[in-house]
C-alpha cells in the first residue's frame, strides 16, 4: 500500500512539474481524470504500460529514474497479507489496513466500540457477530483472526504510536457477557501501560466535546512524500481524506479531546473503577 501511495505521489509531483492536468494525463493513458487521482493517491494497482506512457509524457528519460519507478510499480502491486481475508472484507477495508500497516503513528477517536488494535479475542468475536448478522461460524472466525492478525502491528519491532481516545460509551456499552467485559477492560488497562500506546478515556461527566462528529483514525506515515490520511468509516463504505486542510481539522479535534479529556494515568484509574463495577 505505501509501495502504492509513495509512487502515485511521485507520478502526481512529475505531473504537476510539467504543468500537465489530470485530463490530460488521462487521456494519454486511455483512462479518466478520476484514473489519474485514484492512481496518484495510491488507491488502485498500476498497470507497467500505464506507468511507462505517464513517464513518457511527464518528460522523464533518465533510463535509471525510469527503471527505479518502473520496479516501483511492480512491488506496488504485490498483495498484501490482508488479501487472503477479502472473502470476508468489505470492499472498502483492506485499503484501510494496507495504511495501518504501514502508519508510524496511528491517532483514534472511538466511541461505538474499543478499537480493533486494542479488542480481545473475545471481545472481536462478539463485535463481529453483532456486526455480521446471519454470517456463518466460518467467515466470524475469519474475520476475528484478521483483526488479530492486525494487532500484531503494535509488537513489531519498529511498531507505531498508537494514541487513542476512548469514549465512555465504548466501554459502558457490554458486547459479550460480563466476563468478556472484564477481559477487555482488563486488556485495556495493561496495553495502555505500553511504551507506544497512549489511552485516555472521555468521560461522560464532561459533557459536549469536540468529537461530537463520531469515530476517525488519522494515520501518519514515516516517508516524508505521504500526507496524513483520515479514515472514516460508514455504513457501507468509507471515506479517505488527505487534502491538509480537512486533515487539520480531524487534528485539530483529537488535540481538544486529549487536552480536555483526562491524562492517560488519570484514565487508567478510570478504567480500574469500571472493572469493579462489572
């Protein structure tokens, strides 16, 4: 995904430089304006013959600058680990978890549920069936093993910051039986003792806050040619926002929630006085 993302901003950068339109560069390759975005923002696979005609037009003879991106280009379309679970993904997702993987920090507001990275296995699992109604026993196991699979992100050896604002709600709002409950509360309390992971609770007692819009991620990555993106998921699809001025104010949002909202040692007590009423 990033193999992706770092060649189409390459491709946009060579364009722009040239002083070439999207339309244009479409037209040269066959395809549309919005080809050209997809391709740019890394969100489609590219074709060696697309590439090849794109460096043509943009000027770029050098045979090593060629090569270099043209081999780009084929390591960008390689699947990622992610794609042995698409029978089970929405079509949308496995952009999303290309991105995860490849964050150096990952920056959340949640409030339905605890976030994916931070679920126990049994707690995915309730999660999933509530979410997957009518699904085989089969494809929830898959699905969990995926959002286990993930997780495993945050013990890599250069494994992201993970800074994450739970709301109350989350954690109030049971899936599974008491002892699932415990177990995730429980879950919670020891990773935000990790060195990477930063988890402060929003607390119903504060009231009115700046997440009133629902859930976002903010995903940063560590090749300075990528911008933020801002994932925001729906009911049937997703949103991916890069442009800085929509990504300031998704920023702008987490900053007034963790200045606000009780510091991770503070939330930590928090969570402790949960687990005992459960």
């Amino acid at each position: 995904m990033v193999r992706r993302m770092l060649l189409g901003s390459h491709l946009r950068r060579l364009r722009e430089a040239k002083g070439i339109t999207r339309e244009a560069a479409g037209y040269s390759i066959r395809a549309s304006e919005s080809k050209i975005s997809r391709m740019e923002l890394g969100r489609v696979s590219f074709k060696t013959r697309d590439v090849e005609d794109l460096l043509t037009l943009y000027g770029v003879t050098d045979e090593q600058e060629r090569s270099s991106l043209l081999s780009l280009a084929k390591e960008a379309n390689v699947a990622g680990w992610w794609h042995s679970y698409s029978d089970v993904l929405p079509s949308w997702f496995p952009t999303y978890v290309g991105l995860e993987g490849a964050a150096s920090l990952i920056r959340v507001y949640e409030v339905q549920f605890v976030h994916g990275l931070l679920q126990t296995e049994e707690y995915a699992r309730a999660v999933v069936r509530r979410g997957m109604k009518g699904a085989s026993q089969a494809d929830v196991e898959r699905r969990v093993a995926l959002r286990l699979e993930r997780q495993k992100c945050l013990d890599a050896e250069n494994a992201p910051e993970f800074h994450i604002v739970l709301d109350e709600a989350a954690l109030r709002r049971p899936y599974g039986d008491r002892e699932v409950m415990r177990g995730q509360l429980q879950h919670l309390i020891e990773m935000s003792e990790r060195p990477n992971v930063r988890l402060q609770v929003m607390p119903f007692s504060f009231g009115g806050h700046s997440g009133e819009s629902g859930a976002f991620t903010i995903l940063s990555f560590p090749e300075s040619d990528l911008s933020d993106v801002v994932y925001l998921e729906q009911l049937t699809s997703a949103l991916y926002l890069d442009k800085r001025e929509d990504v300031a104010q998704y920023e702008t949002a987490l900053k007034e929630l963790q200045q606000d909202g009780p510091g991770p040692d503070e939330s930590r007590d928090l969570l402790r006085g949960l687990l005992q009423l459960i």
